[in-house]
C-alpha cells in the first residue's frame, strides 16, 4: 500500500482500527480471497497476532497453511467534492482510512481452535448463554482456527490533512451533513484524530 509519511498510522492507531473494524479481507500469494472476522492480540508480538477461523468447507485454508497471507482492514471512506473545499481550483477525491497486516498463517490445533471460539464469542456477544457442549463440539467441527502474527503492520489515512484548516473544516461541516453513515464515521475519526486520540 501507498502510504505517504503524512498519512502514516501510529501503531496504537492501526491497532485501534483493527479493533473497531474487524472485518477483513483476507488474501494470499494465489490472489484468492475470503472475508471473515480477525481478532488482534496487542500483547502476542511486537505488531500484535489476528486471530481468526475459516468454514471447514471453505478450501482456502488449505493453500494459506504456513504461507504469507495479507488482512486488509478498511475503516471510513466517503467521497469528497471539491465544493466542500474554501481553496480554488480543487479536484474531487476519495478520503478513507485502511490497515494492512500480513505474516504467516498458522493453522490452530483442536484445543487452540476450542479456545479462540469462546474468545469470539465473548469479544461479539458477551451476553450469549453457554452453548450446550455437543452444539458446541458440531460447531468447532465446522471451522479451521488459525493465526497470524503480524509482520508488518501499514496503516494509512488519507483524510486531506495536508490543507488549510479552512478547507478541511468545510469537508467536515459536509460529511457532518450526509446521510451516508460512512461519511459521518469518517468525520468523526478526522476528529478523534486531529484530538490526539487513537480510535476510529
């Protein structure tokens, strides 16, 4: 990924995006993809480890056991129009927010596998009942658990930051203004992050 030194994400930044946008593509060297949730440990590694289960069904896994796979992660996007902007002449653009991590996938044994369900579960729906053990057992049957410990972590957020602060108070006022939820998201991170804060 292009990422420019202005638009680079601090670890803690990539990291807090992952976090609150989870759902990722997940692609190897064969260019095939599979979309599904990854959890991050911070504390397993100097970038942090994904955590993540395929359909036993799905053959994806059988290629990206012990091979370099890529998570992209997207955050908020919207698009931006020049009238937002105080400065003339202006071109459209497209602002996002986007984390890449990729290392080596490593296939979980049956116990690692039964412990990263009930981690899943806990992080999605704390309130969830305990399932019955034999549902449960159908359940873990179905899947392929696997991580990643991440070697290089990129994160971007190309937000126009380079602009005056008028310009970039227009663009929020509009993206203030949407109806796209995206857009809103996307304001709200501007904010969080000219605040100093991490989390998207």
């Amino acid at each position: 990924m292009y990422v420019p030194s202005s638009m680079r994400l601090k670890r803690e930044q990539a990291w807090d995006l992952i976090d609150r946008h989870g759902f990722a593509a997940l692609v190897g060297d064969d260019l095939e993809a599979t979309h599904l949730p990854l959890l991050l440990d911070r504390s397993a590694g100097e970038l942090g480890t994904l955590y993540g289960h395929f359909a036993r069904a799905n053959p994806h896994w059988h290629s990206l056991g012990g091979r370099r796979a890529l998570a992209i992660f997207s955050g908020p996007h919207a698009y931006i129009s020049p009238s937002w902007y105080a400065s003339r002449p202006a071109v459209p653009t497209w602002n996002y927010v986007a984390v890449h991590a990729a290392g080596t996938l490593e296939l979980l044994d049956a116990e690692a596998t039964r412990a990263l369900l009930h981690r899943a579960m806990a992080h999605y729906e704390p309130t969830l009942p305990d399932l019955e053990p034999d549902y449960f057992e159908k359940m873990q049957a179905g899947v392929v658990g696997f991580r990643i410990q991440v070697e290089t972590l990129q994160g971007k957020a190309k937000l126009g930051r380079q602009r005056s602060q008028a310009d970039q108070s227009g663009v929020e006022d509009a993206l203030a203004e949407s109806r796209d939820l995206e857009a809103r998201q996307l304001r709200r991170y501007m904010q969080r992050l000219a605040n100093g804060e991490h989390s998207a």
